[in-house]
C-alpha cells in the first residue's frame, strides 16, 4: 500500500477537468445557504473547468434540489462532461477510478450490465429477481435492473455518485448508494458534436448529436446516435483468430419545449441494439487428487478444466487465449422514454419525471472456460432469452423560500415485469437443465425531507420514506430432455407440507420506512461539518435461478444503518476544495447469493439467496480538487474499507470464517489532474490518471485451498490523453487526441472469480489500449 501510494503521488498528474457547472466564484453563503440555479449544458460544448479567481461553485443534485457541493452534508461526488470526454471515459464504469471507495465493472451475464459496489455495499447477481446494491438513475428514471446501466458516457453532461444509503429522496435500492446520470438537453439552438475514434483490437466508433431550434428559445430538438464494434483481446487456440468483442449501435432524440423561466419539459427517446461478445472465462476449478477428496471439483476432475493445467495455460499467454470455440454472446435490444417537466410558481417549484423501458436480453455462453471435454462439444453450455417491461411516475415538489424552512417531497411510483423463458443449459451437449420463471412487481413510496435553520450557520434536515413493494412470482421446471412440465409454481394444489408454502401462492409484501437525520454547521462561507444517520433498505423477494420448488425462497429484505461525519472545506482563495468523510454502517439480514450444486443435477448450478448475515463496515475518504494556475488543476482521492461479517448463519451455523464479504478493498487512491494550455486561440489539453485499489474478494466463498481464487490481487491502472483543440471560426472548434488507457500493463487480468459447488470461473479483462480520436463541436 505505501509503495502504490507515493507512487501515486509522485505522478506528474496535471489538473482536474470540470466537474459540473460553474457560477460566481466569490459567491458565498453568510450563514446557510440557499439553493442555486444550475445552467444547462449545451450539447457539444464543453462544460467550463475553473474561473480566474479559482474553482468555480460546483451544482449537484444529491437532495433533489440544486445546490453548490461544498454545501451539500452528503457525501456525493460529481464529473461533468470535460472530464468524460478529455479523460476518454467511454461508459460509466470508468468514473470509479475517481471516486473513493467505489467499484465499478463491466458484468459480462447479461447485455449491458453494470456491477456496482459503494463502501463495500454490494450484490454481485444480476439476475432480474435480485435487485441490486447500488441503484442507477438517467435522468432521474430508475432502473428496475442493472441490465442495460452500462450507460455511454457521450451525451453524459453530469454524473454524480451519492455514497452511502440514499433510502429518503431516491428511487429504489440505494442502500449502497446511487450513480445518477444526467444528459444534455436540447439546447434550443443550433449546435453539433461529432466524434471518430479509432484503437487497439481494431476500435472502431463513431457518434455525434445535433441540436436545431424548431422555435428559438422556445421549442428544440436533439438528434444523435453512436456506433461502436471492437474484436476482443483475446485469441482462439484453434485458428489464432481474435474473439468478436463490442458491436452496439444507438439512437437517441429529444424535443424540449421552455416558453419561460417558469416551465421547462423536454421528452427523450433511447433505442439501443448490443450485439456484444465478451472474452471467454477462465476455468478455476479445483482438483483431482485433492485431500479430503470433497475439494475436487467435478469440472476439473471428470472434465480436465483444471486450475493447474488450463488455467496456468491462460496465465502464461497473458490471459489471452481462448480454449474453446465458443462465444460469450450477452445481447440487449432497449427502448425507454422518459418525459421530464418542471413548473416554477414563486418559491415552489414542481417536478414530474415519466419513465418507460422495454428490453430484451440474451445470454449464449459455455460457463467453464476450459477446451472441450468431447470433439465439437462445449463442457458446459448456458443459454437465457427475457423480456422486460417497466414504467415509472415520479412527482415532487421543491420549496425555495426566503424563510428558516424549506423542503422537498414526492410520491413515487414504478411497475416492472420480466419474464424468462426459457434458460437452458447443455452438459456436454446433453440437455441438463430447463426452466422458465417471471415477476411483476409493483413499488408505491411516499416521501419528505425539511430543512430548517437553527441558528446562523446552523441546520437541521429531517427526512424518511415510506415503501411498499408487492412482487408476484412464477416459475416452471421442465425436464430437460423431453420439455415436459416437472414442476411448477404457483400451484395451489402442493400438499399441505410448510415446505411447500411458498410454492402455493408466491405473491409477497414487503413494507418499510426510512429516515435520515443530519445536522451540519458552516463555520465560515467555505467550511462547513456536519453528522447524519440514515437508513437504507433494499426489499426481499424470489430465486428465479432455483432448481427445485423448495428453493424459491422468498429471502427477506436487508437494512443498514450508517452513521456518517464530514467536513467540507473551500481554502486558498477558494484554490482548493478539500472534503474528509468518515462514516459507520451496520447490516442486517445480508443478502447474499450462492451458487451451488443442483439437487436435481449435480452437474450443474443453482443460485440460492439468502439472508445470510450481519455485517460491520468503518471507512474514510479524502477528495481533494486543486486549482493550482489558472490552466492546471489536480484532482486525488482515498478511501479505506474495514469490512467484515459479525455472523454468517447457514443451517444454524455461524460461518463466517469460511464466507468473504465482498468489493471492499481496504485501500483505494487516486491522483491525476488536467492542464488546459492556451496558444493563442487554440488550446492544449493534458489528462492523466493513477488509480491504485487493494485486493478485495469478489468470490464469496473462501478458497480454503489457499490457491487465491476469491481474491482479486492489488491492481494500479494509469490512464493518459493529449489534445490540441484548434478553434475554426467563432463557434465551431476541432479537437485531435491520442490516449492510453492501462498503459503500464500489456496483459489482460482477471477481475472477477467465481467459487461455486461443480466448478469454479474468471472474468478477463484488457491490458493496455491505446486509441487515437478527432472531433468537432459548433
């Protein structure tokens, strides 16, 4: 830790981008602040970075209401458009080498999927039953499933990333946190932006957005799209070929209507179609020969997908070869709108946020990773068609008086259906499992968060909401060689034995409220400390991944606690922004997945979810944001993580010795910045990064074997872009760059393993990238 740390901070970083937008930089509160008007970023112009005097007010959103971030008694941090796009930040995932305490990555099961951990808060499944850790908001709709959340960073004007439970005033599944997304509008005006890019493993993309008046000032439209196919790293040992790798192609447009200052509505329209391929796994599993023979894993031991053979064959190629010729296809087709409108009547501001999605997934891949056990026949094969459908209604209301009091309030809404059907599985080409399963939910909240000044400087926030969610379950077995129905759920007529109680009628409630208390105190205009306690839920629900009757749970919903500290600090005349978080969190009733042996087929797998534990997680986190010319700026973070479960019941056994708790690094650092060079009308652009995370476990169950297959070894990845931005008239500019991305590794790692009762898995992912990309904006 102490070498990757001075080496981090021995980086010849330069500067910090633009987090969000600016505004009077001499601007101060007297005592407590009220809140601020954010501008609205115009499609194909960058944000601006700092102002003369230093760095400008930063907005955020993280209470609903736009404030400045070095006000706001939360710890939430915020990266504007500049810094996605002079970093080359191409989807969200990459804002975590940023932010501390926060890991992102890409999850390869299913299309466009998002895996997300804040403070060690995590749920590593993506199945659509299971609800997530981490809850992603674009534009203020929520998504029912971290499927489709590996959102394009291009049209992006803001991301802000609340730590912590955000259970009062956001959406659903915010007991880790939320990543809230917000893209341009239309701008009313005229205005483009295009983009070519070009990479290692043949990168391929195009995108660009423009933006037209219909009625000027008054009615406008944004049209834009993007293109994007890559091959992978990865190469087959049978031909030498390289894998297929990203093929995603989206349509976007938006019409925005603002007659005034009192009435803004814009409505959105996204189409995506993903055809995307990813990098095969890498066999872990362990065995034969194995004391107690219990450790074998039968995957290695009858199909030669060895930890000791195939998996050193990969290692040694820098995780580069493929053993078997079959694809990992994880596709998503997406459509969502979303109609967003606000109405200003004095001090009382009222927002309606309308969201629907339509999205349909598929997964094709061979699970083991290892060369193939029979001629022309994958090991182990698993394959998922779904359809999902959801449709939200938010309505808030937002006060900005002159007085000691303000608030926020809304009523929330959302329904969201999936139906799975079917997901099969080939052993050797054997059918061996086939099942199909679904869920409606219905989701109610009400919710209220005031705001009162004690004294000067002085003030107090009150808050809770209040959740309903019913959720109606279905699942069918079938025998995997003839289709033929085995099983199925509901069926009322199941004899009258308790295990099957939840089979006869899966239909369940759950209910919960909320709250959060903070206090906070500005000692001057530019520091300020505050305390809070919150409480985040996330709601129970089914297993759509059992393999008998009896395991469809329902698992009960999980809450933390958190107790939280922080100073926020605005010095050298307003030079630097340096903010110290500490925070406390209690878990109860721990959800956690578990991939076993079927008790129908041992030879394969089932998911059970289960409340398994309590947990206790301390940390802190340092940001800091340096203004230190008026061209360079530098940016760095921290976090520390001390994370572990104070039990883990199964069966009436605390195992906790033999269980990880899982994403949660105990050290994480970042230093970089951005230098922003004037030459004459044209501007130089410089960007770097070090990102520096511990080792962490991302396989639940312990590798008792001491072969470190739970475990994700430390990892640093440096990252650097320069531009030359040429001006071309009075609004239009052209800007060329070259960037590398993981510049001081040119293997490929693993950065996801995977312990389970037949076989044990790994996820791959690239080395060093480098790429090359010319622009224009007007």
């Amino acid at each position: 830790m102490r070498y990757a740390f001075l080496a981090s901070t021995a980086l010849a970083a330069i500067a910090a981008p633009a987090f969000a937008q600016t505004a009077d930089p001499a601007a101060g509160p007297s005592t407590v602040p009220a809140p601020v008007t954010p501008a609205t970023p115009a499609a194909g112009v960058s944000d601006a970075s700092s102002e003369a005097a230093g760095i400008g007010e930063i907005v955020v959103t993280a209470r609903q209401r736009a404030e400045s971030l070095q006000d706001v008694p939360v710890a939430v941090s915020a990266l504007g458009g500049a810094l996605l796009e002079n970093a080359q930040i191409q989807n969200v995932d990459a804002i975590e080498r940023y932010i501390p305490n926060v890991e992102l990555g890409r999850h390869p099961f299913t299309g466009g999927g998002l895996s997300a951990s804040i403070r060690g808060v995590s749920f590593g499944d993506l199945d659509r039953a299971f609800e997530p850790a981490v809850a992603v908001a674009v534009d203020g709709v929520f998504l029912a499933s971290n499927t489709g959340a590996m959102t394009d960073a291009f049209d992006v004007a803001q991301i802000e990333v609340l730590r912590g439970p955000q259970g009062t005033l956001f959406g659903r599944n915010t007991i880790g946190g939320v990543i809230n997304i917000k893209r341009t509008k239309p701008t009313l005006d005229w205005g483009a932006k295009l983009q070519g890019t070009y990479g290692s493993y043949d990168r391929r993309e195009v995108r660009g957005i423009l933006n037209a008046p219909i009625v000027k000032d008054v009615l406008g439209v944004k049209l834009g799209g993007y293109y994007e196919r890559s091959d992978s790293f990865t190469r087959r040992l049978s031909d030498g070929k390289r894998e297929d790798g990203i093929d995603r192609v989206s349509l976007f447009g938006a019409i925005r209507y603002a007659p005034d200052d009192s009435f803004d509505a814009t409505l959105s329209v996204d189409y995506i179609d993903d055809k995307s391929h990813y990098p095969s796994l890498v066999p872990l599993s362990a065995g034969p020969g194995l004391v107690p023979a219990s450790n074998n894993q039968l995957f290695c031991s009858a199909f030669r997908a060895c930890y000791g053979t195939q998996y050193q064959q990969i290692k040694n190629s820098g995780f580069k070869a493929a053993l078997n010729d079959y694809p990992f296809a994880a596709s998503l087709e997406s459509i969502a709108t979303a109609l967003n409108m606000k109405k200003q009547f004095g001090g009382l501001s009222i927002e309606s946020i309308t969201g629907y999605m339509h999205q349909k997934d598929a997964l094709n891949i061979e699970n083991t990773g290892g060369a193939n056990f029979l001629p022309g026949r994958p090991i182990f094969v698993s394959m998922r068609d779904q359809k999902a459908e959801q449709i939200s209604q938010e309505l808030r209301a937002i006060s900005s008086f002159d007085g000691a009091f303000n608030f926020v309030a809304g009523l929330y809404y959302m329904r969201s259906t999936f139906d799975l059907n079917p997901q099969i599985a080939l052993l050797n080409g054997t059918p061996s499992q086939n099942f199909s399963a679904g869920q409606a939910l219905d989701a109610y909240a009400a919710y209220a968060e005031g705001y009162l000044d004690l004294a000067k400087g002085l003030r107090l926030t009150v808050g809770g909401r209040y959740t309903i969610e019913k959720k109606a379950f279905h699942i069918t077995f079938r025998n995997p060689a003839t289709g033929a129905v085995t099983a199925r759920c509901p069926d009322a007529s199941l004899t009258a034995n308790p295990a099957f109680d939840s089979c006869r009628d899966p239909d369940v409630t759950f209910k919960k409220f909320t709250p959060r208390i903070i206090l906070d105190y500005h000692f001057t205009p530019d520091v300020m400390i505050y305390g809070s306690w919150s409480r985040g839920y996330r709601s129970g629900g089914w297993n759509s991944r059992a393999s008998v009757i009896t395991a469809i749970g329902p698992y009960e919903p999980e809450t933390v606690d958190s107790y939280e500290a922080g100073i926020r600090t605005t010095l050298i005349e307003r030079r630097l922004h340096l903010n110290l978080t500490g925070f406390h969190t209690k878990y109860k009733n721990k959800q956690e997945e578990v991939i076993t042996a079927s008790p129908v087929n041992p030879a394969v797998t089932q998911t059970l979810v289960e409340n398994a534990g309590k947990a206790t997680i301390n940390g802190g986190e340092l940001e800091l944001d340096l203004a230190m010319t008026d061209w360079l700026r530098i940016r760095g973070s921290a976090g520390y993580l001390d994370a572990k479960y104070d039990s883990f019941i199964q069966g009436g056994v605390d195992i906790r010795a033999l269980r990880n708790l899982r994403y949660a690094p105990e050290w994480s650092t970042s230093i970089g910045g951005e230098a922003t060079i004037p030459i004459g009308d044209n501007t130089l652009l410089a960007n770097a990064n070090y990102k520096w995370t511990d080792k962490f476990a991302t396989a639940i169950v312990k590798d008792t074997l001491g072969l470190n297959r739970d475990f994700i070894d430390n990892y640093g990845t440096f990252d650097a872009s320069i531009g030359y931005e040429l001006s071309v008239g009075a609004r239009s500019k052209a800007k060329l760059s070259v960037f590398a991305q993981n510049a001081f590794h040119k293997d490929g790692r693993l950065y996801r393993k995977v312990i389970t009762g037949p076989f044990s898995f790994g996820s791959r992912e690239v080395g060093r990238t480098f790429g090359v990309e010319l622009g224009f904006t007007y």
